[in-house]
C-alpha cells in the first residue's frame, strides 16, 4: 500500500514538473507567416495601396479583407486611409467608408490596369458596386483604357479624377 502511495507521489511530481516547465519555458517555434488575406477590423490600421474585398457576396457587408492586389477579387484599393470619420477624402470620384468604432475611414479607388474590366455605375461611384471581372463576362460596362498622371488619350470616353491619377474608361456595353 505504501509502494503504491510512493508511486502515485512521483507520477503525479513528475507530471507537475513536467506541466510547469512547459508552461514558462521559451517558445523557441518560428511564428506562422501572416495570411494572404486579412480581415481588417480597424479601419485606421489599414495601409494606403493595400486592396480589399468585401466579405460576402456584397458591398453592403461590414466586413473587408486584405487581399493580394494581382488577384482576381481585388476590385478595390484603399487610396487614402482618413484619421477620423468626419474627414473628407482628397479629389476624386472615391467610395468612402466609415469605420465609427474605431474613428476612422477609407477612400476607395478601383484597383485598375489598363486593360481591366469592371462593372461600374461612372454616374455615382459612391454607392456604386465596384466589380471587376474579365472582359469577356456580360456584366462588364467599361474597359480601362489608361491610368494617366494628367488628361486621358483620345479614345477613352470618360475620365474617374482621383488624387494623384485618373482612370481613363471607355464604355464596352
């Protein structure tokens, strides 16, 4: 009986070091690399340049996430990250969006090459859906046909100022 006492003693030691020791001893793993994807909670953490999609199958979703600019669901880019709600975005045709729990807001572009293809209302970007698709999709209504630094060339139809750039379209349907 005391053998089996003594025993049970020593396991149950061993079993507490072994769980202290675990416990504080120093991770020495390698932290996983950050996502593709991000899901941006924060609107005043988000990066000027970065490119976003909604979460969801529309624009109406709160939520947004951090994607890779070359990907095919990356229709939107933030062009300007505001440092409060009531700030105004710089010149441009942007979709605003304002993040009040957290004070802060994002000026949107479209995330455009020349030769890209989206589906855009060019009367009211605002509350417009921004999509990008592949040219060939029924649903597209302009082709961007330059980002110019100044005045678009002659074959585009119409030009989106924004800040430091303007998407020169042309209408496709």
């Amino acid at each position: 009986m005391v053998v089996r006492q003594t025993v049970l003693v020593c396991v149950l030691a061993v079993l507490a070091y072994v769980g202290l020791w675990a416990l504080f001893s120093g991770d020495e793993t390698e932290t996983p690399a950050a996502p593709d994807a991000m899901f941006l909670t924060d609107y005043s953490k988000a990066t000027t340049g970065s490119c976003v999609k909604f979460n969801g199958p529309g624009e109406n979703d709160l939520g947004l996430t951090v994607v890779d600019c070359k990907g095919s669901r990356a229709a939107l880019k933030i062009g300007t990250v505001l440092p409060n709600t009531s700030g105004e975005c710089p010149r441009g045709d942007y979709k605003v969006l304002r993040d009040t729990r957290h004070n802060a807001a994002l000026c949107l572009l479209p995330n455009a090459e020349p030769g890209d293809c989206f589906e855009i209302d060019t009367e009211d970007i605002q509350r417009s859906v921004v999509s990008k698709f592949d040219c060939a999709a029924p649903r597209v209504n302009v082709q961007v046909v330059d980002v110019a630094k100044e005045s678009c060339p002659e074959e585009a139809e119409l030009g989106v100022p924004y800040e430091d750039l303007t998407l020169c379209l042309r209408r496709v349907r």
